[in-house]
C-alpha cells in the first residue's frame, strides 16, 4: 500500500499537503478528447504510454476513450495494469532476464501481452523462458529509425529474425516497433517532419522485405506526443503509442508546435517554507520530488525564476511586484512528466478548486 495521500476528497486546494502532483481533470478529459478527435475516423489506433503516468486509473480512462491498449517499459508496469484490467499490454522494450520473460508469459494467460526484440540473442532468451509454459507472446522487431538506442538496422537479417521468432512455440510475430523518441523533443516542426519522413522510409522498407519473403507484418507502432500527427498521416503506422499528451510537462511546452496542442493538465504544487534570505523564496521540493532532466519545474503561479536546487528545496528569486510569504502556495509545471511522476505515490485530482479523486501512481519505482 503506498503512504497516505496528500489530501482528502472534498478538500479545497489550499488543504492538499505539498509537495503534490495535481491533475486538472478537465484539463485532463480535454486532453484525452483531444487525442480521441485527432485519431477519429482513421483506422490507426492509440497505445497510449503508461511509463508517463504509472497510474492505472488513468490507464482505464484512456481505455475508455478509445486505446486498443496500454504500451509499458517494464515487466512491473504490465503487471500492475493487467492487474487493473487492461486487456492489451505491448512491453516496448527489451526485455533478457529469463524469470522476467516468464512474469510476462504467465500474465499472457490474462491478457495479451507483446514485447520487442531488436536480434537473436532476446529470441534465444524467450524460448528458454517460454519452454514447457502455456503462453504466448507477439513479439515486435523493433528497428532503428533513427533514434540510435535499441533497434536492429533494417537489412534482409529482420526476414531471418522474424522467421525465427515464428519457429519458438507460444511466440507469434506481430510486427514492426519504429519509435523515433529524440524526434519528439526537436523544437521546429520542420526538424520533427525530416526526422518522422526518414523513420517511416525505413519501416516502410522493413515492412516490404518481410511482405517480399511472405511474412506478413500487421503492426507498425511507434510516435509519441510531439510528432504523432506525422506517424499518424503516414498511411505505414497503424498504433501511436503517446504517453505524455495526457498530462504533458515543461519540455513539450518548448516545442514549437504544429497543431491543437495539449494543455498542462499536470502540475506540481509546493510551499514556500523560508524567505529568510533576502531576495529569496525556498520552497519544500527539491530533486526527490522533481525530475531535473529537462530542466527545473517552472514556476507558473506565480510566475517566478528557480536559481537553485537540492535534494529537498528550490529556491526562487522572489518576484519583484509581489514578493512571496512563507506558507504561500507555488504551482509548477514538471520538467519532465515521466521520471517526476516516478518520484510520487499519488495523483490529486481537482475540479473546481476541490479534490475530486486520489489516485495512486502504482506501477512507480524503478521497477523490476
Ligand atoms: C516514452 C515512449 C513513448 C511516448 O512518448 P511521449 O513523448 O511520452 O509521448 C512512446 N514509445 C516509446 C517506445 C517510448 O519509450
């Protein structure tokens, strides 16, 4: 059981306990609405990304608004949302530890779950995991559209690859993993448009090699928040797996983008605790309560500048028009949403200036 939340149901914003992350729920609709109308009347569907949020409640709702399933990065997420009842549950990711494999494969008798391999060591690995157990696995060939972390270069070797994966009993070859994620974060949309125009070039070429030979490859899933509408225009992908555009964070707001754009459902609420020095307002989170990878929380209301940080504090330069009082209320917008989220057990849900819901964040940690 994670610890108690930060607040009670019914309880004004002033009476949540910082540091907290807050979700604006109409925001939040209006987001998940936003990606359902995006998608309407195309046959693509969404995966969305449960590593931004961890949360299953909100798994549950962008299974109501429309997602064929839930993409995941580790072997503890897909247990915690198939244990909350997701039906579909794609591990984007590879995965080599033969006891993990096996968590999946027995999750596999729940749900459908599929995974990535990107050669033939991972499929070695499935096999062993897999022998004498009744499951059964899609597997994607993630390839490198040029994102340089994970994923085989396309060449003739993806034909063999696929041909062995549909020899090992209780695995089925479900398709093509094309994520080009350093795409998402270049600021001008003609960069993300070169960057998608090359990624789906070599998926396209992927996936005609695997039809030349006589494989057929039904899926071809990738994208995220900042170059979906590009995936989705393509006519090669046929999942998004966006994860961010539910809650979205500072880094995204960087973006310059290219169409509707989705609204900071997700913030950051703190408390000045020290103004003793002059010039200066401290407020009670630090690093253990925000990510710092793509810069500091942005301070939104009210707007002020973070010079410093630490494990437990963030110091602003107090704001010349109204400086601020210990025990004021400052609401930031996260750096970043997934690994700031990570560090939180709850998500306070507000509407109307009361807490509406408290949903816990239960696929956090590092996760096995
Ligand atoms: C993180 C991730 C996504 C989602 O990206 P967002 O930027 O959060 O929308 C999609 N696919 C994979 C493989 C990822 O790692």
């Amino acid at each position: 059981m994670p610890p108690r939340p930060p607040a009670e149901i019914g309880a004004p914003l002033a009476q949540i306990e910082t540091p907290a992350l807050v979700i604006d729920l109409d925001l939040f609709e209006r987001n998940l609405a936003a990606m359902a109308e995006a998608l309407a009347g195309s046959r693509v569907r969404l995966r969305p990304h449960g590593k931004a949020h961890k949360c299953p409640e909100i798994a549950r709702r962008q299974m109501a608004a429309g997602a064929v399933g839930l993409c995941c990065q580790k072997v503890s997420e897909a247990e915690v949302f198939v244990a909350a009842g997701i039906p579909d549950v794609l591990l984007t990711n590879e995965v080599v530890d033969v006891r993990k494999l096996q968590r999946l494969a027995d999750l596999s008798r729940t749900a459908r779950i599929g995974l990535c391999v990107d050669g033939p060591a991972q499929v070695d690995r499935l096999a062993q995991a897999l022998a004498g157990r009744d499951a059964t696995l899609y597997v994607l060939i993630e390839i490198d559209v040029g994102q340089g972390r994970c994923g085989m270069a396309v060449s003739p070797d993806i034909v063999s690859l696929a041909t062995a994966i549909g020899r090992v009993p209780g695995l089925t070859f479900g398709g093509l993993q094309a994520y080009h994620g350093k795409a998402q974060h270049l600021r001008e949309p003609e960069a993300r448009r070169a960057a998608i125009a090359d990624a789906v070039e070599r998926a396209r070429i992927a996936k005609a090699m695997l039809e030349g030979a006589g494989i057929p490859c039904p899926v071809i899933s990738g994208a995220g928040t900042g170059t979906f509408r590009l995936e989705l225009a393509s006519g090669l992908y046929t999942e998004l797996q966006a994860g961010s555009y539910a809650l979205m964070d500072a880094d995204y707001a960087r973006n310059t983008l290219d169409g509707p754009i989705f609204a900071h459902a997700l913030t950051l609420h703190a408390t000045v605790i020290s103004t003793a020095v002059p010039g200066q307002a401290v407020l009670d989170v630090g690093y253990k309560g925000a990510a710092v990878d793509s810069g500091p929380p942005v301070p939104v209301s009210p707007q002020a500048e973070v010079i410093g940080m630490s494990d437990e504090h963030t110091i602003l330069r107090q704001p010349a028009r109204k400086p601020l009082a210990v025990r004021d209320r400052v609401v930031l917008v996260p750096g970043h949403v997934d690994p700031t989220v990570n560090l939180h057990d709850w998500f306070v849900g507000v509407r109307d200036g009361h807490v509406e819901a408290l949903w816990p964040i239960s696929a956090r940690g590092a996760g096995l």
